[in-house]
C-alpha cells in the first residue's frame, strides 16, 4: 500500500508531465489545428488566373466563392479572428487552374467522362512562427459524365473541389502535430 507522501509525489509528477505536454503542443483546438499564439487571420482575395490560361473555362464568381469558402473553414475550425488587415497567419494567392478535359473515350472516340480540374496558389505566413511559411499549390477534381454540362453540376462540383481543397490548406498551414 502507498504511503500519503508517494501518491503526492505520483500526482505532482504526473501534473508535471502533462503541463509540459499540453504546454510543448501549443494551442489546440478539436479540429487537431495549433493556432500557437497567433489570434487572427487574414485571407486575401484569391484572384483568378485560370481564365487567362488557354483551354480553361471562364468562371464568373469563382474567386469570391472561394475565398470565402477558405475563410469560412478556417474561422469555423479555429478561434482566431478574421480581419482585414495585419492578421498573425495570412493567406494569399490565385486560381491558377479551372478546366474541364476528357477522361475517358467510348468506342466513337468521344468522350464518356469528364473532369473539372482546379489548381490554387497558395502562400502561408505565420507572423509568429515564420519557418511554417509556405508557398505551393493545391488542386483537385471532379469528375462527371459527358451527357451533363457544367453549368448542371457546377453547384455540386464547386462543393467537392472547395472543401477538399480549402481542408488540404488548412491541414498544410494549421494541422501542426
């Protein structure tokens, strides 16, 4: 049986360890992100270029509708304040890519499937941890039978390329384990 004095000495070396831990992580949320002490983010308006590369598909809205996807995840996923300038973690940069190409042919040499592709730009800076800055791109698809337009999927197709891509910037800037 433990004396009194070797349960104190247990509870303060298990208290210990787990205020260095907690302490060694930096601030978490349930969504897994370390914020550390960063309180406000900035995200820039991400111009689209992608209309000025041939072969891409003009996309009115495009730029808008994902800059706001990309502050709405990262506001709902952390407790930092968005702001229009001079945020602790800023997020900028451009579509660079928005084209639909055929995937796959039938025995007429036309198109059975086709896929949207989007390609954003993205540069990370972390005012208060500057080696987690980041330039890269991130891009994803969406595939849809060759019977459908665009324009009839584009709701659903924006939807899918929006929250994969704005979670694959997230975890990159703010998923730090």
């Amino acid at each position: 049986m433990l004396d009194v004095r070797k349960m104190k000495k247990i509870i303060l070396a298990f208290g210990i360890c787990f205020l260095g831990f907690s302490q060694s992580c930096g601030v978490y949320n349930f969504s897994g992100a370390s914020t550390g002490t960063a309180e406000s983010v900035e995200v820039k308006f991400f111009q689209n270029y992608a209309d000025q590369s041939p072969g891409s598909t003009i996309e009115p809205g495009l730029d808008i509708d994902f800059t706001n996807a990309l502050q709405d995840l990262i506001t709902n996923l952390t407790s930092l304040n968005l702001t229009g300038s001079g945020g602790d973690l800023v997020y900028e940069g451009e579509i660079v890519e928005y084209r639909v190409s055929p995937m796959s042919a039938t025995a007429n040499q036309t198109a059975a499937q086709n896929r949207l592709t989007m390609t954003v730009n993205v540069r990370f800076f972390n005012t208060t941890k500057e080696d987690s800055d980041f330039e890269k791109r991130f891009s994803f698809f969406f595939d849809f039978p060759d019977v459908e337009l665009l324009e009839n999927v584009k709701g659903e197709a924006h939807e899918v390329l929006f929250e994969r891509i704005t979670q694959d910037i997230f975890n990159a800037s703010l998923a730090d384990w």
